[in-house]
C-alpha cells in the first residue's frame, strides 16, 4: 500500500507561480515512478508530468517549458514546480504513484485545488 498526500494548492494570478508537494508513505520501495495529473471542471484527467526511479521526466505538451517535477528522495516527496501560470491550468491536482512489474497497482492522492484567476 501506498499513501500520498498532495498539498500547495490555491489562488494565484495569470503569470504567477506555485509549487506543489506530493509526499508518499507506505510501501516506497515497490514505486517505479510519480506523476501528477490533473482534472479540470468537464474535463478528463490529463497528464501533467511524470518521474520515474531513474530520474527520467516526461510533460504534457500544455505544461512543457513551464511546469518542472522534481524530488527530494529522502523525504519522500514530489514536486511540481508550476511557473507562468495560465487561466487554463485551473484544476484540481493530484499525484499518482506506479508500482513496479505487470501486475502493480496505481496509488492516487486526493488532489489539491489550483486556481488561476485575476
């Protein structure tokens, strides 16, 4: 079992930057890579970035050159660093954790609020 616990969320203005947290416990040895995702009103869930064990990275094309995921191994923790901040990347957040092998489960958190409004 994994738990994952996102928070930074909140109000920011166009042009504006924020970093969210994705803190994970529980069985950490078994994740094979992280991502956050998001779920705006009447949308579909959309990927946002992921990072495998290996450090890799991969973003959605709407958050390329803005958005920057990164981690603090020792903590436990994933980050989302989130810059230049659009009305469009309004959405609820949330992290995801992979296990490893054919049969590993996916882990969801239960997501942090952004708003990007003026």
């Amino acid at each position: 079992q994994v738990q994952l616990v996102e928070s930074g969320g909140g109000l920011v203005q166009p042009g504006g930057s924020l970093r969210l947290s994705c803190s994970a416990s529980g069985s950490i040895s078994s994740i094979s890579a992280m991502g956050w995702y998001r779920q705006a009103p009447g949308k579909q869930r959309e990927l946002v970035a992921t990072l495998n064990s290996g450090g890799s990275t991969n973003y959605g094309d709407s958050v390329k050159g803005r958005f920057i995921m990164s981690r603090d191994i020792a903590t436990n923790t994933r980050y989302l660093q989130m810059n230049n901040l659009k009305p469009e990347d309004t959405a609820v957040y949330y992290c995801k954790a992979t296990q490893w092998g054919p049969g590993g489960m996916d882990y969801w958190g239960k997501g942090t609020l952004v708003t990007v409004s003026s």
